[in-house]
C-alpha cells in the first residue's frame, strides 16, 4: 500500500508547494489510451502540460504517478516549444486493479507540475479494467473455453487390418525387388570378370602402345605382364621384370621386343 501512497503524496505535495496560478498560466490535461482494457493489456498515459512560455516549459517536470497500475515500459519526457509531454505505459498486473465478475473503473493520482513558478495540477485521469472471462462463462457449470480442447475420439478410414495386410505386401514386393538387383548385379559381375586369356592379351596390347609412351608406362605396363604371365607364359616373367626395374630406363624398342616375345610364347 505504501507503494502506491508514497507518489501519490509527492505529486499533491509539490502541487500545493507551489506559488498561486497568479504566477503564470498553465494548462495541464491527461489521456488513457485505450480507456478500458483488461489485465495485463498495455494501456499508454500522456499527461500534456501547456505553458505561456518556452523557458518556463524547459524547466517545467511532470510527476504522473501510476497508483495501482505497474509501469511496464521506460517513462518519454518530450518538450515542444511551450508544450511538455510525458508518456508511460502501464498495465494492470496486480490485486489493487483486477475487476471481479463486472468492469471495475480504477482512478488514477492526479498529476502535477514542478520544477516551475507555475501552479498547475490535472485532473485524476480512470482506466475501466474489464474482465477476461464473461461472468456467464465463468459460473457455466461446462466453461465454454474447456469444450474447445477436447479431442474427438481417434477414428480410421480404412481397417488395421486391411492396412496392415497392404503394408505386407508392399514389404515382400520390395523384398522381391532387392532381391532381383542382387541377382542381375552378381550376373553382370560375373560376366565382367576377364579370363586369363583375355588379361594377357590385354597386358601385351598395354605394353606394345606404351613403346610411344612415357618411360613411367612403359614400367606399368611391363610389370602387368609379369604378374598375368606367370600363369600362362613363366618364360617371360623374368624379362618383364627387367624391363619394369631396368637401369638405365626401358625405351621402347625393348618393350615391343618383350611384347612381341609374350605374344609368340602364348601361342
């Protein structure tokens, strides 16, 4: 309580202080925007106070107390020539301002200026606090709001078991399916195996096109030969060996000797 009575004696304590409006002319209103709101809703309070001049105005400061409603938001002190304006966003957040079961009209302490030899006070400006909930939906013996979770009861186009066999088979069909590409995969692999034939021909036909080659393919190619003959023709391993770690480096009449050589010995 002393919270909300302490501004409330400042502002009209500093009021009466005050010299008589003989002093010079002011002129001081307030606004809520919105008017009625309900808890916890921003609601913005302007006090705007109006001077005869600018100098007076530069010193002026306003005191706006919020009595039961909480400041939620930096108070803004604007000055405008003559004019002085202070905003404050406030919100109902507590007891002091929360209605029962019908719109509750909450007061706010009137604010003053200071800082002045002018006098000039406002009067209190209200805020009507409505409730959230209607009183009707409140004393329902169902609220209406509760209706509104409740979940239908779970429901299926198709049976389980209908769906249950379909999923089956759709498991066996791709089960068939693997199974297949497996199959058709071992048969190509099979087929792309080379016979020992096929891999001398290949290693005479590397070493004979590498004679107008690099000295490096002319070593690779020699060192093919050497491993697919030793199954076909053992009597030229040994040469292809020397062609592939010879010192100084295979040229390529050497190489086409050997080829020519692995290809009369294969017959």
């Amino acid at each position: 309580m002393t919270r909300f009575v302490r501004p409330l004696i400042v502002g009209v304590g500093a009021a009466l202080l005050l010299p008589s409006a003989g002093a010079g002319a002011v002129t001081v209103t307030t606004r809520v925007d919105p008017s009625r709101a309900s808890v916890g809703v921003p609601v913005t309070y302007t006090v705007e106070a109006t001077f005869d001049d600018a100098t007076t105005a530069a010193r002026a400061r306003i005191v706006a107390p919020t009595g039961a409603f909480e400041s939620i938001a930096p108070a803004h002190l604007e000055r405008a020539g003559t004019r002085v304006t202070f905003t404050q966003t406030i919100a109902c957040l507590g007891l002091a301002c929360v209605p029962a079961s019908s719109a509750r009209s909450v007061v706010l302490p009137g604010a003053a200026v200071v800082g002045t030899g002018v006098a000039g006070a406002a009067a209190p400006a209200s805020v009507t606090v409505v409730p959230r909930v209607p009183a009707a939906a409140v004393a329902a013996r169902v609220a209406p709001y509760r209706r509104q979770v409740e979940l239908p009861d779970a429901s299926l186009r198709a049976s389980p078991r209908r769906l249950a066999l379909v999923a089956a088979a759709a498991a066996g069909a791709l089960l068939l399916a693997a199974c297949a590409l497996v199959v058709i995969e071992l048969r190509r692999r099979r087929r792309d195996v080379p016979r020992d034939g096929d891999e001398l021909d290949r290693a005479v036909r590397l070493l004979r096109e590498s004679t107008g080659r690099s000295t490096a393919d002319r070593r690779r190619a020699a060192g093919l030969l050497g491993r697919v003959a030793r199954n076909r023709v053992p009597a030229v391993v040994a040469g292809a060996d020397r062609v592939a770690w010879s010192r100084p480096e295979p040229d390529g009449r050497a190489a086409g000797q050997l080829a020519d050589r692995a290809e009369a010995e294969a017959r």
